[in-house]
C-alpha cells in the first residue's frame, strides 16, 4: 500500500527535502540572530535517511557541545514527540535542551491562517466556507491514558480560528485510520460526508503537519478529493503546510 501510495506522487515523498530547506532557513534565522555562537541544524527522520542515529553522529562529527532537539510535530504526543526524543537520547550523550511542542505558537498560527486564506481566495472566494481542520488521528485508548495531542490539536485550530473571518464554519477531523482500533474522530472523511449531506464545499486545512507528505498529497489531495467529487461538493480546497 505504502509503494502505491508514493506511486501516486512520483514514486517518493517530498518530506526530506522540505525539511532540509527548513532546517536551512532555521538556520540563516539563527545566524542572524546570534554572532557569538555556532549553531547547526542536523535533520533527523524516523522513517527515511538521514535516520536518528546517522544525524547524532554527524553533529558529533562536526564538533557539537550541545544539542538542541525541536521536533517538527507541533502538538505533542507520546507516539510521535516522546518518541522521537527517546530515539536520540539512545543515539546521544550530548547535554541537550528540548522544544516540547508549540501547538499555540502565534506565528505557527499565523502561518496556517495565511494558508487557509490563500486557498480561500484562489478557489475564488466562497462565502462562509466550512474549514475542515484534519491532524492525524490515534487510537481512543492512547488518547484515555492521558495523552495530551488531541487537546493540543484542539489548542491549534483555537489559535488559527482567531485569526480567520468570525462567520466562517470550522471544525476538527482527524486523517489516517488503521487497524480495528477505536480511533478519536470524527474522521476527515466523515465530515466531508457531513459537508456533501449540508451541500457546502471545504478548505482542508493540514493542521498537525509542518511538511507535504503522502498523508497531505494522497490522503487529502487524492483520495478524500475524489471522495468530496463523487459527494458533488460545490468546492474541494486544500491549504498547503507552513513548510519552511
């Protein structure tokens, strides 16, 4: 499924290089900030080179003294954020500092209004349009044992709605069911459903992603695009990701 799914978008994922342009221009911002330390930034992916363990070595390599670890998923979880950081502290013994999260950042904010806005006016202006604001889902019981994503999503699409026009419909949905799990919901595909049952068209909005991926390029760009065609939704628009 997975081969098929980046078939669907030229035969790979576009995540690697959007993140090495923003660890670049984390970069240049630093650098412009600071004149009395080095800094650098080292990607480090989960699921695709360079791997956790090659970008701890790379920054030992290149002579770092400390580390400062800023995870790319905005809200924080325990299968996506704590996760990530266990990776590197089995890969490092650098003293480093964490970034939790920044699910109610003003210019992360911002940067998704900015988006919204723009789709908005490129699919020409629909009045009072339903923004549909889709994270990626987790399983109901890893929600009960207390963590905190979803009301963290729910901080999110908070700080982004304040910014966008007070009449516009918005709700929160959630992307990327498997298995036979209980997941939290609704599902993106149900409130598209939702939307075809009101006759009103949607602007998805990828609100727990930073970067396009196959989640935003296949699941929101094709399959739940061909879901909002076959519902005859009056419009299908889709803001991109803050990227860098």
């Amino acid at each position: 499924l997975a081969k098929a799914n980046y078939a669907l978008i030229g035969g790979g994922s576009p995540i690697l290089a959007e993140t090495l342009k923003q660890a670049e221009a984390l970069e240049a911002e630093i650098g412009r900030r600071v004149s009395n330390v080095t800094f650098k930034c080292f990607p480090a992916m989960r699921y695709w080179k360079p791997f956790t363990k090659a970008a701890a070595r790379a920054a030992e390599a290149w002579g770092a003294t400390d580390a400062i670890l800023l995870p790319l998923y905005p809200q924080f979880s325990t299968t996506t954020t704590a996760s990530s950081l266990r990776e590197w502290r089995r890969h490092s013994d650098l003293p480093c500092a964490t970034i939790c999260c920044y699910p109610m950042g003003k210019a992360f904010a911002q940067a998704h209004a900015d988006a919204i806005l723009k789709a908005w006016r490129e699919g020409g202006s629909p009045a009072a349009p339903r923004v549909l604001f889709s994270a990626h889902g987790l399983p109901q019981r890893v929600i009960d044992r207390g963590d905190p994503y979803q009301w963290q999503v729910e901080q999110s699409v908070a700080a982004v709605r304040a910014l966008l026009p007070p009449d516009w419909d918005v709700r929160t949905c959630y992307q990327s069911r498997v298995g036979p799990l209980k997941w939290i919901g609704p599902s993106t595909e149900e409130e598209i459903h939702a939307a075809g049952a009101d006759n009103t068209g949607v602007i998805l909005c990828p609100i727990a992603f930073v970067s396009e991926h196959v989640e935003t390029l296949v699941e929101l760009d094709i399959e739940y695009a061909q879901v909002a065609k076959r519902l005859a939704l009056p419009y299908y628009l889709r803001a991109a990701t803050p990227g860098a």
